[in-house]
C-alpha cells in the first residue's frame, strides 16, 4: 500500500486529500536562488549579480 500523499502551495484551492507545502525564503542559500532562476551563481554574470546581491542582504 502506497502511503504517498499530494502537496500544493498554499493559499491555492485543493481536495482536502492535499497538505499545503510552503518554504521560508530564508532558507535558500545562493546556489537554491540560482537554481531556481537557472543562474550559474559562479560563471553566468547574471549569476554572480544574484550572488552579490545575496550576500549584501543576508549580511
């Protein structure tokens, strides 16, 4: 028996079989915010702009 269970974002209307799943942006590190941008934090110039920026926010 499978006991796998279904997620969906919060806030968005789902069967009562679903759980809401959330993230706390403040858990994501540089890399996690280039690879959900598709940056290479390290060679895309893009990449090392998103890095930059992170660093002087989460300083």
């Amino acid at each position: 028996m499978c006991r796998c269970g279904s997620l969906a974002a919060r806030g968005e209307e789902t069967p009562a079989s679903h759980r809401d799943f959330a993230v706390r942006t403040s858990d994501f590190s540089a890399d996690d915010w280039g690879y959900l941008f598709n940056l290479d934090i390290y060679q895309d110039r893009m990449g090392q702009l998103l890095n930059d920026a992170f660093i002087k926010v989460t300083l």
